[in-house]
C-alpha cells in the first residue's frame, strides 16, 4: 500500500500530495472546470476537494482561499530555502564567501503594543483575541501590498517594505498599511468595549513608520539593526498617546502625496535627547480628510476635466502614464487621484507585486481590493461566480463604482499591462458601462524628465482612442540622487541574466557592454533578450556606430553604488 505524502507549514496546516496540487493550481487562478481538467478528475469532486481544504486553510469562499494558498506556498517555499541553505553553509564552513551587499531605501511599520495590566479575566481574554486578530490582519494586509512581516515576542511587530524586492512606491505602500491598521484598530478596539482606565478603548496600540537608506546583504529574507527600524519604533511608542500613525520626515517626503499629513508639533520645553533624535515628524490623517491638490506644479492638466465628465456619465475611460525618472509616474498618478477625490470620486489603489507571475498578481490584486471593501458598500464574503480569475477582478471592479465614480490608481513599472493581463477582454468588458476611471504607470524608453498621459479610452486595446498629452517632471518631483527609490526598483523587475549584465557593466565603465556580454557566454537569444530588456527599461541605448552603451555616465555609476561587495571569511565549525 503506498501512502500520499503530506506537507506541514509552519502555521500548523496539514496538507497531502492532491491538496497541495490542487493548491498551487488554485492560486493560479485556475476555475473549478479548469482546475478537472488540469486533474482529470469531474467537476464534482474538485468540489469535495475544495471543501476538504477550505475547512483545512479555514476560509469560506475562494477569494479568501487565495491568499491563504499563497500564505501556505510561501511558507513551504521558505522551508526549503531553508534547507537549502543549511546545506550549502555545511559544505563551505572553510571557504571564502563572497557576499554581496547592496543599497536599500527601506520603509518600516512598526506596532507598538503596551503591556498592560488589564483588571479582570474577561478583559484579559478579550485584549488576546485583539491581538491575534491584529496579527492575523497585519500579515495579510502586508503580504496583499508585496512586504515583509515579523510578529515579536512581546506582542509588537514589525512589516517593512524595499527589501528583498524594491518598489517604485515603497514608501507609499508603508503609510497605506499604517492607515488601513489603524483604521482597522479604531473600528475594533472600540467593538470590544475594554472598561480598564488604564487602557483608552481606541488607543490600544501605537503604529510608527519610518523610512531611511540601508546597506544589507542582498539574499537577506529579514533584517536587524536598521535604522528605519529603530526610528519606527520610537515613532509607535508615541503614536499611541494620539491614536494615529506617525511618520519621520524622510517617509513624508517620499509619500507626500498619498495620504493627508498632519503636522506635529514639539512642546518648547520638551528638550529630550529622543524629541530631538525624532526630528520633524507628522502624523498620517484618517481617510475622510482632503489631499492636497498640486495640478499646478504640472501646469493645471486641464485635459483632466473633460475625463472626469466622461466618467461621471457611466463611461469607463484608461489612462496610462509614462514617465522618466520612473518615481515621476508614481507621482503623478497621485496627483490625478487626488483631484479626482477633489470631484467626488472614490481612490481604489492598486500596487503590484514584485513578481508578475499571474497567480501572485491575482491574489495580491483580490485581496487588496476586500482590504477596503467596507468603504465601498460592499461584503469580503460575497461569491463571484466567473469561470476566469479576470472576470472576477473584472466584476469585483464594477461593483466598487455601484455607488458613485472612482479611481482606480494602479502603481508599478508595467502596471498598466499587469491589469490588462489579469483582467483579459472580458474582465475590461464589465468596466466599459461604469464610472470607473483607471489610471495605470507603463513605463517607456528614457529620455529627459519627462511625462507622457496616454487617454486610452473605454477599452485599453483600442489604438484608434488614443490621445496623449506631454509635460514636463517639475523639478521638484525628481528624487535626489542620493535616494534612488525608482532605480533599485528598476533594477529588480529585470531578469536574472539582464539583471547580471547591467551589474557587471555598471562596474567597469571603460570597458564596453559587448566585452561583457562575450565574457558572460550567453546564447544568441538570451543576449537579445537582455538588449531588450535594458533598451525598453532605458538603462541603455544603441551607441552611434553600433553596439550599446549606458544612457549616461550618472546611471551607470548609480548602479555601481547600489552593489557593495564584500568578502567574509566563514568560521571553521
């Protein structure tokens, strides 16, 4: 008799050899018709399967499902990294280790969790079942925005985002899940009604977030020591005194747009060594506030106007926005959205992961949108019947603008054909005849600081309703070199091989990109694709007379600062 192996996580799930396969399938996206015939098994008992491992992964529909299948592969992923790793370390103990370092700009959550004496066993029993579902909510919150999650001893934790993967809107995403968490912790410290003094009902715990450049090593998973880190917690210790997330100066200047900030204020006899360490600080307002309105700074975009009166009308309209530096479209997608609210639109934002493989991109997509079902009228648990993941995304889109306009703001390098890929012809189909206005960052072949807003129209593949309209990045808007956000991000979306090449070239600018290209013994098709790669990405252009070059000095010297490396010698076990 021959048993079927099973898996364990780390979280405690149990899973045999056909469940983990109809899993993996699962968080493709894959429909029950799509998932038998994958399994050659009928329609029925996937269902039985589905009901088995709903009840395992405890969840009650297949969007939940989703998120807890890429919680579940993730966590066997680690493990066998781990594994890995022990092995590889066991067969180098006397070798010299080259390791490699590289620069991050790394954005931090942290929650601040007082211990607290609580009067009574009920209340004891209640403040437990708050944080359990803190950390629950926290872990699905960061993951559904592509971070990092570390739950601490002492009850507090801990999301971070800019590494292992870099993203153009890192910082944006660490207020937003600031602002989600404290949305979430005001509407349930208050549902549990804690009577101590002690403990004021909406103040439970404090959120801080920070953001400051790190040097790390760059196959770290986790991170100690960093000064973001530090900073985020001091911010948290004092952010529950006033029962809303504080930010350092360097979060608000690389965030300024996406949220509304409220200024703060030292006391004049308040000369500490931790106020002064503290620096400016400002604190993260709740959502019903105004954002601020900078259509000035890009010469009033008047062409705005007449988008926002087409989709107050019922009819959908696509705008993609293309930019260099990259950091310029994050920017000014921004800025469209909040002018947009300025109009009574609703914001929906979108951040794309870091990977754009398609089950990833569907599970980050679905569970950001049921994060903020609640403002939009509408229930996590409601069933989508679809038979394509893209008609899902599709109709849950629709849905949010049953009540009135919004804007759905979607960030990422490509995340104009990231949406287009998930949502196909029929998922865009549900958004045509509804005021949906969807405003995506694409990015094209660099030139000067500049940005290109391509109107789409109602469908996104229809090149006849093209209209672009051209501006110029203010100057204030481009990030100092000594930042770089969009560049590390850069660098990160490419492929491994692109990835190597620009590395290597980027270090040794006197020799030319062919030398290393021929160094690297790439077959023909890698190497083209590489050029592609790096040409549409703009790090390089074709050089006069044949070949490529970087398409400056400053970038390639900007790739060069990003990788430190380092030697370390192991101990001899």
């Amino acid at each position: 008799m021959i048993r079927e192996s099973s898996k364990k996580s780390d979280s405690g799930v149990s899973l045999t050899g056909r469940q983990q396969q109809i899993l993996a399938l699962l968080a493709e996206g894959k429909s029950n018709k799509e998932l038998a015939d994958e399994l050659h098994i009928q329609q029925g008992t996937v269902k039985q399967h589905l009901f088995v491992l709903f009840r395992k992964l405890g969840v009650s529909n297949r969007a939940k499902a989703l998120l807890a299948a890429n919680h579940f592969l993730k966590e066997t992923r680690v493990q066998a990294s781990s594994e890995a790793k022990r092995w590889a370390d066991s067969t180098t103990k006397k070798q010299g280790v080259k390791q490699e370092y590289v620069w991050r700009m790394v954005s931090v959550v942290s929650v601040y969790v007082p211990d607290t004496l609580l009067s009574s066993t009920e209340n004891i029993v209640q403040r437990d079942q708050y944080l359990s579902d803190l950390r629950k909510t926290m872990t699905e919150l960061t993951d559904s925005l592509d971070g990092q999650f570390v739950s601490l001893p002492y009850g507090g934790m801990l999301a971070w985002f800019g590494h292992p993967v870099a993203h153009l809107d890192d910082a944006d995403r660490a207020v937003q899940l600031a602002q989600l968490l404290q949305v979430w912790s005001d509407s349930q410290s208050a549902a549990l009604g804690v009577q101590d003094s002690s403990v004021p009902i909406n103040n439970l715990i404090g959120i801080g977030v920070a953001s400051h450049p790190e040097v790390v090593a760059s196959k770290a998973t986790e991170l100690t020591g960093a000064e973001s880190f530090r900073m985020a917690a001091i911010l948290a210790r004092h952010a529950r005194l006033i029962g809303r997330p504080l930010a350092d100066e360097s979060t608000q200047k690389l965030a300024p747009l996406s949220v509304p900030w409220l200024e703060v204020k030292a006391s004049e006899n308040n000369t500490t060594p931790e106020q002064k360490r503290l620096g400016r600080i400002a604190a993260v307002g709740a959502e019903s506030l105004s954002l601020v309105d900078v259509r000035a700074r890009w010469g009033g975009i008047p062409f705005l106007n007449e988008i926002f009166d087409t989709v107050q009308s019922g009819v959908s309209q696509w705008v993609s926005v293309e930019s260099w530096p990259p950091a310029a479209a994050t920017t000014l997608i921004d800025v469209i959205g909040n002018a947009a609210a300025l109009g009574q639109f609703r914001l929906l934002r979108l951040r794309c992961p870091g990977t754009n493989r398609r089950e990833r991109l569907i599970s980050s997509f679905t569970s950001q949108i049921e994060n903020v079902t609640v403002k939009f009228g509408l229930s996590k648990d409601r069933m989508y019947s679809y038979p394509s993941a893209g008609e899902r995304l599709g109709a849950m889109l629709a849905d949010c603008a049953a009540e009135g306009p919004i804007v759905l703001q979607v960030y990422g390098l490509k995340a104009l054909d990231a949406l287009k890929t998930i949502l196909g012809d029929r998922g865009a189909d549900h958004l045509v005849a509804r005021p949906i206005l969807i405003v995506a960052a694409n990015l094209r072949e660099a030139g000067s600081s500049q940005t290109i807003v391509r109107l789409l129209g109602p469908r996104p593949n229809v090149a006849s309703a093209k209209r672009i309209f051209s501006m110029t990045v203010p100057e204030s808007e481009v990030l100092s070199e000594a930042i770089r956000v969009d560049l590390q991000a850069l660098i990160d979306s490419l492929s491994v091989s692109a990835n190597r090449l620009i590395t290597l070239a980027a270090s040794d600018t006197e020799r030319s990109i062919e030398d290393f290209m021929q160094e690297m013994h790439f077959p023909h098709n890698q190497t083209q694709n590489c050029l592609h790669e790096l040409t549409a990405s703009g790090l390089v252009a074709p050089r006069a007379g044949g070949g490529f070059q970087f398409r400056d000095l400053a970038t390639a010297h900007a790739i060069k600062k990003l990788n430190v490396p380092f030697t370390l010698e192991k101990a001899v076990g």
